[in-house]
C-alpha cells in the first residue's frame, strides 16, 4: 500500500468538515481564527495556517525553513563577473526567493501527507476558498486521524499492561497451588506408612466387628432359648414352691387332726418325704442351670460391651483418619483441577496477550515503515538538494578562481561554463520535473542566470 493511501481514504471519508469544527480544533493548537478567514482567506493568513501545519506534522518550524532570514547565511560578494555579482540590492530578494522555495517544497510534502493534489503556486500565495478549505480540512481530519492512532497505541499498551499484570497474577496463584499440592503430596508421602497401617487395622477391624457380629447374633438367639428356659424353670420352680407351701399347709392341718389311721399317714408322709426330695433335687438342678444361663447372659453382656468398644475405636479411626485422609485426596484432586483450570485460563490469556502483541507488532512494523519510507525519501531529497547546492557552491568557486587566475584560457573557460551552463540547466529541469514548477522569485532568478550566461558568453565571445 502507498504512503499515502490511507491518508486518501481519510479525506475522501472526511472531506467536508463544518467550519465550527475546524474552528474548535484550531483552538485547541493555541489558533483563534475567524470563520471569514476560512472562508476567504488572504495570502498572510493562508501562509500562516500553512505553516502552522508544517509545524505540527513536521516539526519544523520558520527557523528551519527560512534560516537564511534568521541568520542571514546567503554573504555577499563579488564574483567578478558582469552580472553574476550577489550585492545587498538583490540580497534580501534572494532570502525571500530561497525560503519561498524550501516553504513550497514543504507544502508539497503536507499535501501528500495530507493525501491531496499535488500544490499548485498560487494555492499558498494566493488561494482560493475551496483549496483552502480542502487542505484546513484534510488538516483537522489528519490530526483527529493520528490522534485515533495515539489512543488505539495507548489502549493497546494498557491492555498489554494490564494482560501482564494478569498473567503474573495467575502465575503467582499457580505458584501457591502448585506449593499446597506439594504440600499435601509431602504429607501423603509422610504419612503413606500410617495410611498403609491404618488401611490394615480398618481391614482386621472390619473382620473382627464381622466375627463378632455373627459371634452376637449367634449368642443373640442363644440367650433367646436360655430366656425362654428361664422363664419356664420359674415357672416350674413357682409351681414347686406352690405345691410345697400346701403340702406343708396339708401336713400341719394332719398334725392337728386325730391320727386314725397312723400307718396310712405314715406312708403318705413317706410319700410326700420322696415327692420332697424329688423337687428339691429338680430345684436344685434347675439353680445350677440358672446360674449357667447367667453366667452366659453375663459373657454375651461382655461381648456386647466389647463389639461396642470395638465400634467405638471404628467410628474414631474412620473420623480422625480415614474421613480426614478422604477429605485429602478430595482437596488434592480440587487443586489439581483449580490448577488444570489456572493453567488453561493463563493459556487463553497468554494467547490472547500474544495476539494483542502480534497485532501491535504489526501496527508498529507498518507504521515504522512508513516512517522509514518518509524519511528515506525526505533525506533523498535533502542529499539531492544539498549535493545541488554543493554543486553550484563549487562551480562558482572554480569560475571565479578560473577567472582570476587564467584570462589567457578565456575561450576554455567559456566551453567549460558552457558544460556547466548545461549541468545547471539540467539540474534545474529534474527539480522541475519533480516540483512540478517553481515559484516567481525562481523563475525571475532563472531568468537573471540566463541573462547573465549570455552576457558572459558575449563578453568572451568579445574578448
């Protein structure tokens, strides 16, 4: 793309700017102009804006373009030549010349900038309201544009900044979990032979609340019979006590009545003696299985106490080592998620800050190059102007010592200027080429050169 296209697209978008617009805008440069200025400017106020805008866009200022009107640099001397003299007549008209030409270039280089026809000499010295009024708004709309560019750059590098300060958050925070995961993973490591342990003791628990389990169920319906026997040995043993208490109530009320019959009651005692001992020997039997059963119901009452001790020291070790050794590998596994997703969010970021540099990268490249390409062609120019001055320096140099030092070669001397007449002429053809033309003073001082080279051309033809 050129130079100059983007600068094109602007004015052709932006061409028509109100007059309070440009106004304000120009305010705030430190310009108060009236709106009749815009509108029809004078050839005084038309150089000032003009260059005012050199000033802005290129930096240079009166001192730059017009040095010979500050410092006086043009000397004055005589050449020894019939017309070729610099004197203080013409002084002051060659200052004014010399800075007309070099402020005309500069205007040159802010239309193409500006992205506009090429200057013609009477747009700067007299212009007219619709020139003017296209470059003061090409002008406003250049600087709006290069003020756009400006916040764009510094939006993008606040946000660079700002994706920075965002990844080295994120790093920060990757860092301290990656040390809490270290962490924890140095505690597993620690703690793997307790763990280890501890999944052993829970294994033989288990087995032993197990057994002990089916050790209660099965006493569980042991005791249940051993019950059931006991209440029917009550039972039994009530119905003993019953018959004994009216068999004793029996033989008392025998012991009082009047014995008839003493060998009848005698056997019947004998009777109830062998009953007697039969039920006690019963009795006694059923003591002796009573406190087996109790000595049973004693060691299932142990056993009960000792599996609810054992699952006791169960639910301790599950609360105090299996639940918080759970509680670990869940936090582990949450870190290592929270970090997979720390990782992917400074990927995205790290993406995206490398598109935002990529796309400044390229801005900045494009915008260098065309920096770069400005400033090789303005120095192109410069060299070609200063290597033209130079040369013109130095011809006159040898002329006037040629002339002073060899009158007898004055026909070579002639030939030679002659040649350079040529060089000059050339040389100011090329600048014409590229200038497109040269303004009155340049044309009024070609004018006086070539008077002057004929004025030579007869005075050696003469001689």
């Amino acid at each position: 793309m050129d130079i100059t296209e983007e600068p094109r697209i602007i004015d052709e978008l932006f061409r028509k700017v109100r007059f309070e617009e440009i106004l304000e805008d120009l305010k705030e440069l430190g310009v108060d102009v009236r709106e009749q200025t815009l509108k029809n400017p004078t050839s005084e106020e038309a150089l000032g804006l003009y260059g005012l805008a050199v000033q802005v866009i290129f930096g240079k200022t009166r001192v730059d373009i017009r040095p010979e009107d500050v410092y006086s640099q043009i000397h004055v001397y005589d050449s020894g030549v019939e017309g070729l003299n610099i004197t203080q007549d013409n002084l002051d008209f060659l200052k004014r010349g010399i800075g007309n030409l070099r402020f005309w270039r500069y205007c040159q280089r802010l239309h193409d900038t500006l992205g506009l026809p090429e200057i013609e000499r009477y747009e700067i010295f007299n212009p007219t309201p619709e020139s003017f009024h296209r470059f003061i708004s090409a002008f406003v709309v250049y600087l709006r544009f290069r003020e756009a560019i400006k916040n764009l750059f510094e939006d993008a590098i606040a946000r660079l900044n700002f994706c920075a300060e965002q990844e080295g958050q994120l790093e920060d925070n990757i860092r301290k979990v990656e040390q809490e995961l270290q962490n924890f993973q140095r505690l597993k490591d620690e703690n793997i032979q307790d763990i280890q342990d501890s999944n052993v003791d829970k294994e033989r628990l288990e087995n032993m609340l197990l057994h002990a389990k089916n050790v209660f169920n099965q006493h569980k319906e042991e005791k249940a019979k051993v019950d059931a026997e006991i209440e029917r040995v009550k039972l039994v043993t009530n119905d003993v006590q019953l018959k004994r208490t009216k068999a004793r109530h029996m033989n008392e009320t025998l012991n009082e009545q009047v014995v008839s019959e003493p060998e009848a009651l005698y056997n019947r005692r004998d009777e109830l003696q062998s009953q007697d001992v039969a039920v006690t020997a019963a009795l006694n039997n059923l003591e002796d299985k009573c406190a087996q059963l109790l000595k049973r119901v004693k060691l299932m009452e142990d056993c009960c106490g000792f599996i609810t001790d054992v699952k006791a020291k169960l639910t301790q070790h599950m609360d105090e080592v299996l639940k918080p050794m759970v509680e670990n590998v869940n936090a582990a596994k949450v870190l290592k998620s929270r970090n997979e997703t720390l990782r992917e969010q400074i990927t995205h970021q790290r993406q995206k800050l490398d598109e935002a540099t990529t796309g400044l990268t390229t801005a900045r490249q494009s915008y260098e190059e065309k920096i770069r390409s400005i400033q090789e062609t303005a120095d192109y120019k410069i060299k070609h102007a200063r290597k033209f001055a130079e040369d013109t320096q130095t011809q006159v140099q040898q002329m006037h010592q040629i002339i002073y030092q060899k009158n007898q070669e004055m026909e070579d001397l002639a030939y030679e200027l002659a040649k350079r007449e040529k060089n000059v002429i050339a040389t100011f053809d090329s600048i014409e080429k590229f200038l497109t033309k040269v303004t009155e003073a340049a044309d009024s001082y070609q004018r006086s050169m070539n008077s002057i080279t004929e004025q030579l051309e007869k005075t050696v033809t003469r001689k």
